[in-house]
C-alpha cells in the first residue's frame, strides 16, 4: 500500500471540502480550487478528514493512490495558505520590473522579455533582482516560474541567469588553455 496515499489529509478550521461527479472541491480563505479524480480512486470524506483509497492492487491504480492524496492535500494547502516560489536574478545589467500586469525583464537581450500574469497569479518584484511569484495551485505557480526561469537558465561559468533562491549552481572553471599556449 502506498504510504503517502494511506496517510489522511486533515481539513483545517474554514475549508470546507466536497466530492461528486469525479471532482474534488477546496474552498477556503484564498478561494477554491477543484481537482479532476480518475475513477479508480475513491475518496471519503470523514469529520475533520480525506480518505483517499484505491479500488483495486492493478499497478496502474496503485501509481493513482498517492499521486491523488497529493493533489488533494496541495488543493487544501493552497486554499489556507497557497504557494510562492522566489526567483532571483544574477548579472551585470540583468534586472526586473512590473508594468501593470506584464513582469518585464532586461536579460542581455537585445530587446525586452515581457510575460504576462496569468489568472491565479501573482508577481510582485520587491527588487530588481528578485521575483516573487504566489497563488493557489501548486502546479501553476511551479509552471510559471519555471516559464520565467527558461527565459534564461544559470549558466555555470558566470553564474548568470535566473534561478530559484534555493537553487545552486556549481561554477565551472573556464578554459585554460588561452594563457597555456604563450
């Protein structure tokens, strides 16, 4: 059995939670989220608690189980406290700034990077070398970071880039050779 599906998911004071029709409802001080369960997974909603559980051991329901208990407890996270993740930028001239709904980034370009805000998030840029990006679901702030992150990834030789604040990157030594040949 699965030991993050058979763990159960508590509901905090001020959510309120509900499942039918194969969806699953959160709706808490933030908002209100709804997650999509696949049929062979049944979830029971007791006092102060979910049960996720499988209807069968097929190896397919079992990769279900804790994947499911996941997603609940991120839709019940997010809708008490929701989810950021911090950016920070490295470089000479590399800077960020908000214009409106657009977070627009000068990166070395010749020109702009401009992305816009999406519903459900959040951009603040308390700085110009550090983005804060906040919203409900889990899974769209990790894809919007990480949409703002590939604009320009850390590079390992100067360690200019993008990065998430908690990320490091190794440095490489640059080439030897040049001073070597003379």
């Amino acid at each position: 059995m699965s030991r993050i599906g058979r763990k159960p998911v508590i509901i905090p004071k001020g959510v309120e939670v509900s499942f039918s029709g194969g969806v699953f409802r959160a709706k808490g001080p933030k908002g209100e989220l709804s997650e999509l369960i696949h049929p062979s997974i049944s979830i029971l909603i007791e006092d102060s608690s979910v049960i996720v559980s499988r209807k069968s051991d097929l190896k397919f329901d079992k990769s279900l189980h804790g994947l499911t208990r996941s997603l609940v407890a991120n839709a019940v996270e997010g809708v008490v406290n929701g989810f950021e993740k911090i950016l920070e930028i490295n470089g000479v001239g590399y800077r960020a700034q908000k214009q409106g709904k657009n977070l627009v980034m000068n990166l070395g370009f010749s020109h702009q990077v401009m992305i816009p805000e999406i519903d459900g998030i959040a951009v603040d840029v308390p700085s110009v070398n550090r983005i804060i990006i906040r919203g409900m679901s889990k899974q769209k702030v990790g894809q919007f970071a990480a949409n703002v992150r590939k604009k320009r990834p850390p590079e390992p030789y100067k360690g200019k880039g993008i990065k998430y604040s908690y990320e490091v990157v190794r440095r490489k030594e640059g080439k030897a050779g040049k001073s070597a040949k003379k």
